[in-house]
C-alpha cells in the first residue's frame, strides 16, 4: 500500500488555505509596566568600542519599553562630544507603539517644558516626537518617576568612583551592567563598588546559562563556552558573573616586539 508523503498536496489544501504567519505585524505587548524591570547601565570608556557601544545602546533606545531596557549610559570625559555624535546618527524614526506610548509622550514634554537639555535624531532621520532620546543635562531618572521613561539619561565620569556613583544614584534597579573597554581589568573595580552582580564586557547579548549552575551553588569558576569567557567570582563581598569575547581576555595593552611578547597575562605584567 501506498503511503501518502508529509507534502502531498490535497484540494483540502487548495481550497481551505492556511496562513503560519500573521498579516499584519502586532505590536508588542508593552504591559502597564508601572515599574523598571531588568535595567541595563552602559560604561563607555576612552579606549572601547565607541561604534560597537554606539551601535547597541541606539538599537535598544528604538524599544526603550523592552524586558532589558538601557536606562543611563555612563562616558568617559574625554569622549563624550564624539560618542554622542556617534550614537545620534543612528537614530531613526522609533515605531508607533513607541511614539504614541503615553510615558513617552510624557517624558518628552517633561523635557520640552522642563528647560532640560536633551537630543533627538538629526531632522533627516526622524521627526523630533519620534525619536529615540538621550538626555544630556544633570538629571537622573528619578526626574520621570518610579517607571520606565522611554529615554535614556547620559552621564560623564573621569574615574571607577563617579561610575560606581551615578549607578548608585540612578532610579532603576540596575540588572546589569554593559561595559566597552580595551581593557577587562577595570570591571574587577567597578564590580567591587556596587551590588549588580552581572557584568557583559564588550558585548551585550551572551547568554548565561553555561555559567548559571556555579552561581547558584555559589561557586567561584571559570571557562569557555562559544567563543566567551564566562566566570563567577566574589567582588565586595558579593557573587558575581562577568563575561567577555575571548579577544577581551587582554588585561593590558602589550607594546613588546612583534613576535617577542614577553607579557604574562596570568601575572599581569604587560607594558605599562
């Protein structure tokens, strides 16, 4: 007997169409949202990946209501004219679900009427009420409320310890912290000063599960999984996770001669 193969067409088929996709695009489902979820804070510091840190945080900042929204963004002193050219080119126009958000109406107004300093795309990119917002003036979040803003507010630091204070400062309960540097060795410092105990270095997206089961038992670890180096490890008397690609595992800049590296990264000696 014959069997029937999985993709035989039958006039069932043709004459009582099924559709796996929806015609139209649904917005996402926003929630009342009356409170931060899982904040992210971003560190962008003088030798990171000023594109690659420009090009997440504007990405984000067009779903500025999402589960993992990055509320605050932390630059060092000496780039912020130049990161926040490069962040604001890339902003476009954010989709109705956002710009018609009644918070985000809200905070932009705020902004309007508040005398408060604050960017938007350039004219050509996008119109002015909708447009991903960074707010360059003194304020925090605290400015909005209690819930999520739509907006991300913009700090400028010169050490580890004006990190580690606007984090403190900031509204939302911080889930994690973004950080783009050269160097790894300075979120071993930053993790020693506050209570987030998650920690992404030069990326944004890794996931934690290869690393989840040693911070449950709370077990200090580390390893390699997909390209990423993953581990846990005590910091101001807290449980941490910090991950970062293999090509971060640098701790300092080597100025030895090609070919006659006489760095040992294991003990940190490397030119100062």
């Amino acid at each position: 007997m014959c069997q029937v193969p999985d993709n035989f067409v039958t006039s069932d088929l043709v004459n009582h169409l099924h559709c796996g996709k929806p015609k139209y695009q649904v917005p996402p489902n926003l929630g009342d949202q009356k409170s931060w979820g899982r904040a992210r804070f971003m560190v962008v510091f003088e030798h990171g990946d000023l594109n690659t840190a420009a090009h997440c945080l504007a990405q984000d900042m067009h779903e500025p209501f999402s589960q993992f929204p990055i509320a605050c963004v932390a630059v060092e002193e000496s780039i912020r004219d130049d990161f926040i050219e490069r962040l604001r080119h890339r902003f476009f126009q954010v989709k109705p679900h956002v710009a018609t958000h009644p918070k985000f109406e809200r905070s932009l107004n705020e902004l309007k009427y508040g005398g408060i300093d604050y960017l938007v795309a350039p004219i050509e990119n996008a119109p002015p009420n909708a447009s991903p917002i960074l707010v360059t003036d003194n304020i925090t979040q605290l400015f909005f409320g209690s819930s999520p803003s739509g907006v991300v507010t913009l700090h400028t630091f010169e050490t580890i310890k004006d990190i580690s204070d606007a984090i403190t400062n900031e509204t939302p309960p911080f889930d994690a912290i973004y950080l783009f540097d050269e160097s790894v060795t300075s979120v071993y410092s930053l993790g020693a000063r506050v209570s987030v105990n998650q920690f992404f270095v030069n990326c944004t997206g890794a996931c934690l599960m290869p690393i989840l089961p040693f911070y449950g038992l709370h077990k200090t670890h580390a390893m390699l999984h997909n390209g990423m180096h993953y581990e846990t490890i005590v910091l101001g008397g807290q449980m941490k996770i910090i991950v970062f690609p293999y090509a971060s595992s640098i701790l300092r800049r080597c100025c030895c001669k090609h070919g006659s590296c006489v760095c040992n990264p294991n003990e940190m000696l490397c030119c100062e």
